[in-house]
C-alpha cells in the first residue's frame, strides 16, 4: 500500500517505517508536527526542528506543520490537516506510526484516518520491550538518547547511543526503577543517527546539554549529513 507514515525521527517511528518497507509498503511521505513546548500529548517534541535533515537522509518526501497550541484539540485539528495535505498530495492509503502500547495515541491517529477513509498501520503495537530494543541494535540502528524524565535516568543517559551494553544497563534500570523500558511513556526520547533506510547517516556536530537535577534534554544546535 501507499502509505505516510507520522515521524518524529526517533527509534519507533523510525522502525515503523522500516517494517513497513520490510512488508513491501511504499512509504510516499513522511509527516511531522512541531508542537509548541513538551507538553505535547500526541507529538515528539525534543530537536524535532530537525526532521526535515532526517527526511533528507532517508529520501522521503516531508510533509510538516505546526501545532498552535497545547490542548488535544489543537493538536488533532493540525494532525487532520497535514493528513488531508499529505493524502490529497501523495495519494496514500494509509498511516503508519509507531505506537507501541499507548491507546490514547492509537485511538486519535485512528479516528482522524477513519475521517479521510485510511487505513491506519501499527506495525510495533504490543511489541515486547526487550525484544523491541534488542531488534533495533541488531538490524544496525544507531540510536541516540536525547531526553530523559525518569527516576533512574539521569544525566548520563543524555547523548549516548543505545548499543548492547547500554541496554543491558537499560534494562538493570528499568527492572529497579520501574520505568518502561521502551520509553513509550516519555521516560526518555530518541533520535535515530542511521539505519537500513538511511542513505547518510545523521551528524550531530555541536549540542548542548540542559539538566535541572531530575531531567534533562540534549539540544542539537549544529546537524549535518555524512555519507555512509
């Protein structure tokens, strides 16, 4: 099918596209909203300034827009926007994105695609944590840490690449602390450096990193592409 997939260039929707593509989906489009501050219900909002130069390395078109305020209402009134957009614009018959256990999320990407008669496509949905992140180290994904808001994460987590031996100690963590371990819950937030569907591989070349003593962002202020 010709599908969009909603992207915030972090590890799920990132993967989303990446099983979809493995299911013999053509992915027409990507699409991004920037909401206004992290308190966004529906949408990514650490470095998502960026996503274009993540579009440009996956070479797919990129559709995206702004959230003008904070309410779920303002936010699902710009979603249905840029999905009209992106189907009048790419003919697609559906949406992917990468929820993985969040029913809130599903159930409002869903009705809007009910809206415009599309399909809606979940292809991490009920995905075990621990075989999820252990799929994304083995199929080659480079992801980097960019925010974390969770007891047991702290400043150190901010900028490091989940490798093998990061998510053992991931793990450890979660176990102690209770978090989810795929951070579908915000605990942290991801940005995907390369992948198998990326044709230049993302390079972080200045960031800055911002900690209160309980939470922290990296900011990624200078972003470039390096061929693999």
């Amino acid at each position: 099918m010709r599908l969009g997939c909603l992207f915030s260039g972090g590890k799920d929707s990132t993967y989303a596209i990446y099983e979809s593509m493995r299911c013999g989906h053509e992915i027409r489009c990507l699409l991004t909203l920037f909401p206004p501050s992290n308190e966004s219900q529906l949408f990514h909002f650490p470095n998502i300034g960026i996503t274009p130069m993540v579009a440009e390395a996956m070479r797919v078109p990129h559709l995206v827009s702004s959230v003008k305020g904070i309410d779920l209402c303002c936010e699902l009134k710009a979603l249905e926007s840029l999905v009209k957009q992106a189907k009048a614009k790419y003919d697609i018959e559906g949406i992917v994105h990468g929820g993985i256990s969040s029913r809130f999320q599903n159930s409002n990407f869903g009705t809007c695609c009910n809206k415009y008669g599309l399909s809606i496509f979940s292809p991490l949905w009920n995905r075990p944590a621990i075989k999820f992140m252990k799929e994304l180290i083995s199929n080659g994904f480079k992801t980097l840490i960019t925010s974390v808001s969770a007891m047991g994460l702290d400043r150190y987590w901010l900028g490091k690449i989940i490798d093998e031996k990061a998510l053992d100690k991931l793990i450890e963590l979660s176990d102690r602390n209770h978090f989810n371990l795929n951070f579908e819950g915000g605990e942290a937030e991801t940005l995907v450096l390369d992948s198998p569907i990326h044709h230049n591989m993302i390079d972080i070349m200045e960031s800055q990193i911002e900690w209160d003593g309980q939470r922290g962002i990296l900011t990624i202020t200078r972003v470039g592409l390096r061929p693999k």
